[in-house]
C-alpha cells in the first residue's frame, strides 16, 4: 500500500507505475507537476525545460488492477471495482 500527499502524490504515482502495489492513495495532490508550474509562472516556459514531469494522471492507467479517472486538472476520482 502506498500514501501520497502533495508532492509526495506524484511520486507514490511513479513508483506505484513501475512496481506492483496493493493499492495506491493519494491525498491533496496534483495531476502533473508541469501543470502546476506552467499556472503559477505562465510567462516561464514550464512545459519546455522541466525534466521532472511526475504526470500523474499519464501514469494511472500503467498500474495493474487500480482504475482511476482523472477528469480535469486538479480533480482526479477513483473509481471502485
């Protein structure tokens, strides 16, 4: 079982991605840190230079047996089984 929050949402994600896990829980955390920096420095080229993406929404679907939806932006739901 692994917990995330904030930050540590993306890489609870990650490692959930390329390891199996009994389950993944993620609290208070962002769908992709590119995303957070492009809203906060819009004049910045966020997108172009970061190399350090933690998408979490692109990494749900690599886990087996979790379903997740990831809607919109800021506002992912799991769905049960």
């Amino acid at each position: 079982m692994l917990f995330g929050e904030s930050l540590g949402g993306g890489v609870a994600s990650e490692l959930a991605a390329g390891t199996r896990v009994g389950g993944l829980i993620l609290q208070s955390t962002f769908t992709s840190l590119v995303e957070v920096g492009a809203e906060l420095f819009p004049w910045l080229p966020v997108r172009w230079i970061s190399s350090i993406r933690y998408d979490t929404c692109a990494r749900l679907p690599l886990m087996s047996k979790l379903k997740f939806s990831c809607p919109e932006p800021w506002n992912w739901t799991p769905l049960m089984k």
